[in-house]
C-alpha cells in the first residue's frame, strides 16, 4: 500500500462515527461523580485545587470505561492514585528545565513499556502522563501541590465509591462476553446446516475465558449463571463441528443429512436462548419445536455409529448449557443439578455423555474456575512483562522510545512557540500514539478534527456569553458527560467533547480564555505531526513479521493436532489438559495472525515475500489443518478405553514435521511433508477406523494446500 493511500485509509478510519448502543446510566454517574467533586472542591479550596481535582474524577471515570474484566472501583482508584503521584512528582521538577524533562522521559517511556500488560493499563498510563502536562501547570508551592495530589485521588476514590453505591448492570462486560460466546456457536450451529466445512472464529470463546477469569474478591460475588456455561460451550464446538461434516459424519444428502440439519438448528435456537437468558439474567425460554427436535427417539432409528454419538453428546451439552445458564439464588457458585439430570431434561439417552464431561471436569484442574491476581500481586508480573519488552525488535519497546522523544520534543517545542501552554502539543502526541501505525495515524486526525471543533465551540461559548466560575464547571461537566455516553462511537466525536471540557475547565480560573482558537489548534496540529513523523522515522511495521506469525500459528497448530492424536495412543477421556492447553496456544496464535494481518493491511511497506494472496490461501490452510485436529478432538476415546498404538507415531510425526515446517516458513522456504507422508501412508494400513484414517488424511491436505500458497509467494 502507497504512502498516500495509507494516509486517506487511517484518516478516514479516525473520522468515522460507529452506532454502537450508549449507556447513558454510566455516562451520568461519571458525571455525577465529577460534579461532586468540583462543586466540592470551588465551595472549599478555590478554582486552581477544582481543576485539579477535576483532572483526577475525569481520568478515573475513564478508567472505569476501560475493556477491563477487572472491577471498575479498582480500576478508578489505580488511575485516581497514579495521577496523583505523576503530578506531584511533576510539579516538584517542573521549576527546573533538564530535571522536568528527564522525568517526562522516563514517565513516557514507562507508559509506553505499559503497553506490555495490555491496551488497558497502557491508556490509563499515557493519559496520566498527558494530563500531568497539565495539572503541574496549575500549583503555587510544593504544599498546594501535595494538596493538588490530595484532591486528584479523591477524584478517583468518589468515582470508585459511586460505582458502589449506584451499581448499573453489575457482571454486565462478564454476562455480555459469555452471552456473545454462545452466539457465536448459535451462528456457528445454523451455518454448518448449509456449509458442513463452515470456519469458526475462536475470538469470543477466548473473551470469554478472559472475562471467567476472577479476583477472590469477584469469586465471591459472581453469579452462579456465570459459572459453567462457557467451558460447555468450547466442548459443544467440536461436537458441532463434527455432527455436520460429512467425512466422518453424516452423509453429504439424504435423511441422516436432513436429520443432521434439524439438530443443528435446534442447537442454534436453544444456544441463543441462554445467551439471552445470560445477558439480561433471566430465565432461559426455549421454544417448544426445539425441545421436540432435541427430545425425539427417532435420532436413534434415524443416525447410526459416530453420527449417532455425536448428536448424543450435543443434547447432553445443550441440556448442560441451559441448566447453568438460569439464574439461581438457592446455590452458591458452580453449584448446579448434576450432567445426568440435564441430560435427561435434553432428551433420553443423554445422562451418559455429560456425565463424562462432569466427571472431566472434576478431573482436570485445568477446566476449573479460573482466578486473576489482585492489584498488587500483579504488579511483578506487570514489571516482568515490562522487562521483558526491552529487547531488539521489540514493537513495545519501539513505541516507548517513540512517544518518549515525542513528548520532550513537543514540550521543548511548545515552550520555544510564542503561543503560551505549550502543553498541548506533547498532550496531543502522548495522547494519539500507539504501538501500531494505522491508530496512531486515524487517532491524530481524529483528535485535530475533534479539537478543531471543540475549541471553536468552546471558545465561542466563552467569548459570547462570558460564563462565570460555577457555570464553566457546569459547562465542563456536560461537556465530560457528553464524552462519556459517546466515547464508544468514535475517537473523533469524543475529542470534540474534550476539547470543550478542557477550555470550559481551564476557564474556571481564568485561564482558558488566554489562548485563541488559532493557537490550540496549531499546537495540536504540531502535536500530531510529531506523532505521525515519529512512526515515519522509527516504525514498527507488522508486514515483516508476518511469516514469524505465520510459523508460530504452525508450530502451535502442530502441537495441538499432535496432542490430540497423542491420547488416542494414551486415552485420558474429552477433557484432557494437554489437549486443552495446546488448543488455547493454537487460538492465541491464530488471533496474533489475523491481527498482524489486519495491521499489515494497512501500512505503507510493500510485502516482504509474503503477498496478499499468499497470506489469505496460507491462513485458509492453516484453518483447515485446526479443523481437521479439532474433528480427531470431538472423538477422543473415554479414560481406561483400549489404547491406539500407531497414534503415537503420527503425534510425533506431526510434531516433528510442523515444527520443520515452522523453520522453513521462518527461513522463506517452502516446507515439504515427505516424512509425514510416509507416516500416514502407514497410518493407512495399520488403523481400520475410518474417521482417524480420513482425519489424517485432512492433516496432510491442509499442509499441502499450506506449502502451495506459500509456493507462490
């Protein structure tokens, strides 16, 4: 992609305005929490302590919208306190030059390096380190500065109370990651009825294992619906997969295909039901057709052999899921009516497959609840994942050195410019970059847009109507209030909103009204460009990485086909650890692919052996090859059944050859399969099961069609 054509993608992409569904309840309580604390705060201490304090409410309120599955009053009191301490120590360096640049570089580079531990602590450290640009600006003395930190905390801590006090929709991230995991397999369910080959994209599965993961405190609170249903759904998965293929289930037509596609369509009903039921906590309504569809003896007289088993096992799980998924005060998490209970609800002869999935989860620590450190336990990891970023090569440490030298130059800048609060500048630039090219890039024009708009519409207010100290406040307020309810719907709208909130907030104590719309504008301008030249002059660009992504998604693709083949050799029942874990590693790297190649789209680099078609045919291959794992995984033999011998030549086969293969793609050759093939020739001869003989089959396909897409680049 030219250089031209990268820049009209990302501006345009910095100014478009989603619909997404507002929550004007939690917009209101930031507000409310912000007006406690300036109306507090200009009654006690005086405008210059209000600002401050304001500064504190406002970025902790933010903090609070942060896709975080951590609870919100944590999340306000982490940036309330973390403001505070960037501010003081930032007034207490600010009269001294070299002193106050040496601590905006290394507070800059620690935000950039945050970036490590997720989108979530990386924004609220850059924002603590924009708005202490200027918060410094507004102290006296080193006491009213302690002062000024005092109030900036207690920002924070009013917003973490109201989210106490005024709950709204409590567990609803948590409810809403798990209800778009079972509509994702619902979707998943209704497509396989025409496209027996379907994909599956695993993204909503693993938002939701990352929303089930828990604080002690959480633990205790968590609702009971919230317990299960996600584990059922990555066993359903496989299931369905391997119900509507026809090379190792149903025929392509005929009545057991007929059969095949009423079961999958009351699967995607009753799916659908939990997930509402899950999302609004609600009683689960399942329509009576799919109970009958589920509930029929004719599935018995109709499917025969792995088919058969197969549609068992679903109605056990559906069963499962509908189960855990009604709310319950009676119980205490996890607790639930056992699998052969729910089995009998779904229909007859179900009790004995999900007991099996009971008595596996029981079994394996690895499928019980999962917990998540507190605040300060994670701090170490947090600082070992840090660490672990300063390294050659590294996109995190690349953005922290970036937006550090962008922050003192645009600081050095500003205050050279005859303009006054040269802050705005660095502000603008601390505020706009990210590690990637294209958000850097869409979020600078979006923010000079937004603010181009907003300061003239403030600016204007101000001029024309000349508000007074209590009525600026209560400007910002709705200013603040309107960037919450639409945060969500655009960088650009949201800006428009700062902006105002910024002028309508300095000009509580008068100084808002100093600087002209001409000046903001081009400070903010010249903040964006530093951002956009820095990533010119030191990019971290994703296209040659692309083939490292692509040899890790094979590697750990191998390992999981590998160590699913390995338990036929070693039966351990469905839910085997290692199966589950190599899976997760196989998911994880298969969403690090398609991110990189969403990022790669999107940059001005002309591709470095690895074109367009390459990359899509490569991905496509690599799905297959999941695909056909995840066939072998839905039939995994029951614990203590007779064990497959040859299956351990082919686990370590493919892992020897997938990780060959994974060095080729790595080196810009094309991998070849020689000894695997050999491996499943013999595979062929010793093994009289069909559905392992054509799985194997399928895993050597799928790197064919892997090594020709390859081929071509």
């Amino acid at each position: 992609m030219s250089w031209l054509r990268a820049l009209r993608e990302t501006a345009r992409s910095g100014l478009t305005v989603e619909r997404r569904r507002l929550a004007p309840a939690i917009a209101a309580r930031g507000a409310l929490g912000l007006a406690l604390v300036v109306g507090f705060s200009l009654a006690v201490f005086g405008p210059a302590v209000a600002a401050s304090s304001a500064f504190g409410a406002f970025q902790a309120a933010i903090a609070t919208f942060q896709r975080s599955w951590r609870p919100r009053p944590t999340l306000a009191l982490a940036s309330g306190g973390s403001l505070a301490v960037s501010t003081f120590l930032g007034y207490l360096t600010g009269a001294h030059l070299l002193l106050f640049l040496a601590l905006l570089l290394l507070w800059t580079f620690l935000s950039g390096l945050a970036w490590a531990a997720g989108p979530t602590a990386g924004i609220i450290a850059s924002s603590n380190v924009a708005i202490m640009l200027v918060t410094v600006t507004l102290p006296t003395s080193v006491a009213t500065a302690a002062g000024h930190a005092v109030m900036i905390f207690a920002g924070g801590l009013v917003q973490a109370a109201l989210v106490v006090l005024l709950p709204v929709r409590p567990w609803g991230a948590q409810r809403d990651a798990l209800a778009d995991a079972l509509a994702a397999e619902a979707d998943y369910a209704r497509r396989l009825r025409h496209d027996p080959v379907a994909p599956f994209d695993p993204v909503p599965l693993m938002t939701a294992r990352s929303a089930a993961a828990v604080t002690p405190r959480q633990a205790r609170r968590r609702p009971a619906e919230l317990h299960g249903p996600r584990r059922l759904a990555e066993r359903i998965r496989p299931v369905l997969a391997s119900l509507a293929d026809p090379a190792v289930g149903a025929p392509a037509e005929g009545p057991q295909r007929d059969r095949v596609r009423e079961l999958l369509a009351a699967a995607g009903t009753v799916l659908d039901a939990a997930a509402h039921a899950i999302r609004h906590g609600k009683p689960v309504r399942l329509p009576p057709a799919a109970v009958s569809v589920l509930r029929t003896p004719d599935t018995g007289t109709i499917l025969a052999d792995r088919p058969h088993r197969a549609a068992l096992r679903l109605i056990a799980l559906l069963g499962d899921v509908v189960e855990t998924a009604e709310p319950r005060t009676e119980t205490s998490p996890g607790e639930a009516r056992t699998a052969e209970e729910a089995g009998e609800d779904a229909g007859a002869g179900a009790g004995a497959g999900a007991a099996a999935d009971a008595r596996a989860r029981a079994a394996h620590p690895s499928l019980a609840a999962r917990t998540r450190p507190t605040l300060l336990r994670l701090a170490p990891v947090v600082l070992a994942k840090m660490r672990a970023e300063v390294r050659p090569g590294s996109p995190i440490l690349r953005h922290a050195i970036r937006v550090s030298a962008v922050a003192a130059a645009g600081y050095l800048l500003g205050l050279a410019l005859p303009f006054g609060h040269g802050y705005w500048a660095p502000m603008a630039s601390v505020m706009v970059m990210r590690p990637d090219f294209s958000q850097t890039y869409a979020r600078s024009v979006a923010r000079f847009g937004g603010t181009l708009v907003g300061v003239a519409l403030a600016s204007g207010v101000v001029q024309t109507a000349h508000p007074g100290t209590y009525l600026s406040a209560v400007l910002a307020v709705l200013c603040a209030f309107g960037m919450y309810l639409l945060m969500r719907t655009g960088y650009a709208v949201s800006q428009v909103c700062v902006a105002a909130y910024v002028v309508f907030l300095l000009g509580m104590e008068g100084s808002g009204v100093t600087q002209t719309v001409r000046e903001r504008v081009l400070l903010t301008l010249l903040g964006g460009l530093l951002a956009m030249l820095s990533y010119a002059v030191y990019p971290a660009w994703e296209t040659p990485r692309l083939r490292g992504r692509l040899a890790d998604w094979l590697a750990a693709s191998g390992r999981y086909a590998a160590a699913v083949a390995a338990r036929y050799a070693d039966p351990a029942g469905p839910g085997s650890p290692d199966v589950r874990e190599a899976l997760l590693a196989a998911r994880a790297a298969r969403v690090a692919w398609h991110d990189a190649l969403g990022l790669a789209g999107h940059e001005p680099v002309r591709h470095r052996g690895l074109s367009h078609a390459a990359a899509e045919g490569a991905g496509h291959a690599l799905a297959e090859f999941g695909r056909a794992a995840m066939l072998l995984e839905a039939h995994l033999p029951e614990r203590g059944a007779p064990p497959l011998p040859a299956a351990a030549g082919l686990a370590e086969a493919l892992r020897e050859a997938t990780e060959r293969g994974a060095k080729a793609v790595r080196e810009r050759t094309v991998p070849v399969w020689d000894d695997l093939r050999e491996t499943v020739a013999a595979w062929d001869t010793e093994v009289t099961d069909p559905l392992l003989r054509k799985a194997a089959r399928l895993l050597l396909d799928a790197l064919d069609e892997l090594s020709a897409a390859l081929s071509d680049a």
